[in-house]
C-alpha cells in the first residue's frame, strides 16, 4: 500500500477548516471546548488570520483537512533578514506520521523563499517533547527562551514598591522570626 495523498493549499477566504483544527488543536492542548467556540464566533481568530503579514495552510489527507501552519513575517527578527515565523503547526493524531508536518513545513518554506526569507523560525511549546523533536531533526536549533506573562502580573511585579509595603514586609518577617525563636526554659 502507498503512501495516502497530502495536498496542502494556503487559506484564503474560507476559514472554516483552520478553524475547526485550530479548535481541535486548543481542545487537544487542554483548553476548554466553550473557549474555542467563542473565540471562533466573537471572530477574534479570523480577524488574527487576517492581519497583514500572517499565512495559514491546510493540509489535507484524501481530501479530509488534518493539519495547519499559520506563519507570520518577521522583518525585525534575531538576524539580518527577514524571518518567516511558524506561529501554529498541528496535524491531528490520526495523521501524524504520514508526512503531513513536512508537506506543511515545504509550503512555508516556499513561501518564506518567495519572500525573501533566509531563516524560518519555529515557536515550539517547551513542554512538547514530540515537537520539539520534529523540529530538531529537520536542523531547527534552540537560539532564544519566549517567556511569556500576563500583562497584569507583569504590571504588579515591576511596581515600584511603596514604603509602607516595605515597612509591613518587614514586620511580618519580624514577627515570622519571633515566633519561630522560642528560647528553652531550664527545668
């Protein structure tokens, strides 16, 4: 038996499939099915698909879509050139090993060379062990750590602290260190 047909085709118009694997891609990440449905239907995934500078492909097994890329341009990246930016890239669980990643890596990679692009860098989740694998034997290198941080939390810790905040810091940790230090009574 032969290897089954992967065609790959980039997203245009019609969103509906990029959405339904985005979607099953986020449930498959751990994020609830009601989160999905609403960022689909409040538009906020469509409206990102569109913006200037993001390509998204679906690739298909026997006319069936099983896997997506979406990329972005990166004309400020870590190099001298141009980057093309692989942002998403998931092929369902049934479809895995049957050449669908690659034939989604050989579009971006020809669109990142219609573009001018010398490097295309990958944002692969550090907790994706079989990601990060795939990448790495296809040459890809660990050059930067992406952290990332709630625009709130981020905003608390680099508040400047105020006195009294120190002064009742202080206090604790006086009190903490009193309570902890009890002398032994002789008998």
């Amino acid at each position: 038996m032969g290897r089954r047909s992967v065609e790959v085709t980039p997203v245009v118009d019609e969103l509906r499939d990029v959405t339904d694997l985005w979607c099953e891609a986020r449930i498959d990440a751990g994020t609830s099915p009601e989160v999905c449905s609403r960022t689909v239907a409040d538009g906020r995934l469509g409206a990102a698909l569109r913006r200037p500078g993001v390509q998204a492909f679906v690739a298909r097994l026997d006319g069936v879509a099983v896997g997506y890329v979406v990329t972005t341009d990166n004309p400020f990246g870590l190099t001298a050139t141009p980057e093309a930016t692989i942002e998403q890239l998931w092929v369902t669980p049934s479809a895995r090993r049957h050449g669908v990643a690659k034939q989604l890596l050989g579009a971006v990679l020809s669109a990142a060379e219609r573009a001018g692009c010398e490097h295309v860098v990958s944002n692969v989740p550090t907790t994706s062990r079989e990601a990060n694998r795939f990448f790495a034997r296809l040459g890809f290198g660990s050059v930067v750590t992406r952290r990332v941080v709630p625009t709130a939390l981020l905003r608390r810790r680099i508040a400047p602290a105020s006195a009294e905040t120190g002064l009742e810091l202080t206090r604790r940790r006086r009190s903490l260190r009193r309570r902890a230090f009890v002398p032994s009574r002789p008998a």
